[in-house]
C-alpha cells in the first residue's frame, strides 16, 4: 500500500521532470514492476506471502464482480468481431509459436529443448503453455497431465514469469502511448472510444458522493459475491474432481476456474438489477483499488533474477511470446484493429483474467469487461489447446527430430 501511495503521489506532481518520467513509464507499470525489485532482492519474499493468495482467491473476484456489475451485453455484442479476431489470433500464436520455438532452438542448442526421461524439457513448456493460452488453472491442469519434473517445472515457472510479465509491462506502456499505435494499425477505433463515452456519460449523468451506505453495500456485494462464488465453486470442483477425474485436463475440477467462473455469472446476473446503480456511487473505483492491489500482489511474485540459472529456456520463451506478438501484429494490421484489441486479445491468452483486467484497466475501467469475457473463455479452451501446443513441441523436440 505505500508503494501505491508513493508512485499515486508522485504522478500526480506538477514538476515537468517528474512528469516526462511518467510520459514515458505508466503508473500502473511501476506498482507491478517495484514489488518485482524488491521480491528479487529479497527485501520481501513474495513467494510465501499471505497476500498473493489474498489477491488471488479474494480481490481478484471482488473486483470482478464490481467491474462485471457496470456491464453493457448489448455494447459488448457489438465489440464482438474484433475482439474475437484478437484473441483467436493469439492463441493461434500460442499453439504455432511454442513448436517453432522449440524447432529453431533444437537446430542451435538441442540440449536446451532435450533432456531425458523424466526430465524432458518438452512436458514443462506444455505446461507453460496451458499458462499463456488460459491461466494457472490451466498451468496446473497441464502440470498433471503432462508431469514435468519438479527441475524442469521450476524453470518454466521462471520463464514463465519473466517473459509473460515482459510483455505484460510492453502492453501496459503501449497503453499510454494507445494513439500512436492506432496510427501504426491505421485504425478505426470508434467503437472503443463510444463505448467509453457512453459509459462515462451515464456515470457523469447520475454519479453522487458516496455516503458510507453506499460503500458498506459495494463491499457487501463484492465480498458476499466472492464468498457465494468460493461456496459453490469448492463443491462442484470436488464432486467433479471425485466423479469425473478426467474432466481435470480441462480444468474443470479447479476451484479456482469455478471461483473465477460464478465471480463473472454473479456480476453479470447483477449488472441486471438495481445494484447496476452502485456504479454511480464508486462501485467502479472501489474495484480499481482493488485491482491496483492485486497489482502489487502480482509483482511480489517475480523475480527478475530467478531466469539466470537457465538462460537457454529464456531465449525459447522470447521466441515463442514473437511469434504471438507478430501475428497478431499482422493480423492487427491488415484488419485495422484498435491496439486495445491488440493488448487485451494477447493478455486474455497470456495472463488470464488478472492480465486482462489489468490491462484494460489501463485503456479505461469501462472497458474491463471486454478483456474479462475474453479470458474467461480462455480458461474453457486453455487445456485443450495447452495439450496440442504440448504434443507439437514434443513431435518438434530433438528426440523426435
């Protein structure tokens, strides 16, 4: 919390030097990247931290609830098209960039992509790539599937971190720098940019200074939310995990799938009552700080140094998170695609529901729900299309070659 007060403080001064630091480098960027520095320089120890499992297992669906609760359906329809272009664009990315990654490392260093039984490199990047197609349930999903050693699982968890957060911290600058992008992709962007007005008129049109009823009700909701979703996502995850065991590989005896699941269904079915209102109290900005503080929880979680004992696989997620990247610049491209389509359609693949609701943050708080939709839908195909990715760079590994 005080490092959200320093960085919140210090953007909005008016001295110029400190206002050229944040032209170039987004508030948001530094609450993720300082828990980072100080978790890789041992300062704090994120990994054991209470409060990632805080941010996780309580404000991320807190905060998922209040953002969903703003919700347009009939807006977001009409979003429909290019969103969906995005997303499948980086998935595809995913599935084609992790074979050819491996492929093209293998033809270099294959000892960097071998490894022998049961230390094949192969079964750790497939869980990785049930991580940057869905999220961690995903990731885990993939993990029993595939059975990666401990060894090799560990060093996956560090390319894992590095490469994806990279990018994350790439999409989250490119935010700030949102129209020139647009420029680059010659894009039309009206769509965006009416829904943000449309939202913000309503808001601006009926918001009031919250009195503290309002806000004991919006925390009511999003905890009640969160707490009704967590009672009926540990049973069902339980009876499938008992019932149906093989239902695992698409991570549908996750609790926290079915957490994140009830989370979006509660604020839609909410978005449909008069708690919709709350908006026009803070709903919105209550989730924000929320959000801003899963942010933080998120960074405790890198370590920036941890890639330094396998440099090899570092190069191999690089290539890999490229090629994502390049198609769905081409894509984005030849279709005329907002950048927001870009950045949401990738983390919507790459970091899951917190990702995308990060880095639509980052455009605007209306437009939360569009990135998670999207990620949501990644944690149905997340394992499926993890599994293909992961039986491709097995065929592309130096012992099947």
């Amino acid at each position: 919390m005080v490092i959200l007060g320093l960085v919140f403080y210090t953007s909005n001064l008016s001295n110029k030097y400190v206002k050229g630091f944040y032209n170039i480098i987004p508030p948001l960027l530094l609450c993720y990247f300082l828990p980072g520095v100080l978790n890789s320089l041992h300062i704090i120890d994120g990994a054991n931290s209470p409060l990632t499992g805080v941010g996780s297992n309580y404000l991320l669906p807190a905060c998922l609830i209040l953002f969903v609760l703003n919700l347009d359906l009939k807006e977001m329809w009409a979003l429909r098209k290019r969103a969906g272009l995005m997303f499948i664009t980086g998935t595809i990315g995913i599935v084609i960039g992790g074979p050819l990654a491996v492929y093209l490392t293998a033809l270099v260093a294959p000892e960097v992509v071998g490894g022998a039984a049961p230390d094949e490199v192969w079964k750790g990047l497939g869980s990785l790539a049930g991580s940057w197609i869905g999220g961690s349930a995903n990731q885990v999903a993939l993990k029993e599937i595939l059975q990666p050693s401990p060894k090799v699982f560990s060093s996956i968890i560090a390319v894992d971190v590095f490469v994806a957060y990279i990018w994350m911290a790439f999409l989250l600058y490119g935010a700030s720098k949102s129209k020139k992008f647009d420029k680059f992709f010659n894009a039309e962007s009206s769509d965006v940019e009416a829904l943000k007005e449309k939202m913000d008129a309503k808001v601006k049109a009926n918001s009031r200074n919250p009195e503290t009823k309002d806000l004991m009700y919006i925390i009511a909701l999003a905890f009640g939310g969160t707490a009704l979703a967590a009672m009926l996502a540990g049973p069902l995850a339980a009876y499938m995990g008992t019932n149906f065991p093989e239902l695992a590989k698409f991570s549908l005896t996750s609790t926290f799938f079915w957490v994140i699941f009830f989370a979006s269904v509660i604020g839609v079915i909410l978005s449909f009552t008069p708690a919709k209102k709350l908006e026009y109290v803070g709903a919105s900005k209550v989730a924000t700080v929320f959000l801003y503080v899963l942010i933080t929880t998120i960074g405790m979680q890198m370590d920036i140094t941890a890639i330094l004992d396998n440099p090899g696989l570092l190069v191999v997620g690089l290539i890999w998170m490229s090629v994502h990247a390049l198609l769905l610049l081409i894509v984005g491209k030849i279709f005329k695609v907002p950048f927001f389509y870009f950045a949401v359609g990738s983390m919507a693949n790459v970091g899951g529901v917190a990702s995308a609701s990060v880095t639509s943050a980052a455009f605007h708080p209306s437009l939360i729900s569009v990135g998670v939709i999207l990620a949501v839908f990644g944690y149905a195909i997340g394992t499926y299309a993890g599994w293909l990715t992961a039986i491709l760079m097995q065929m592309a590994s130096p012992g099947a070659m």
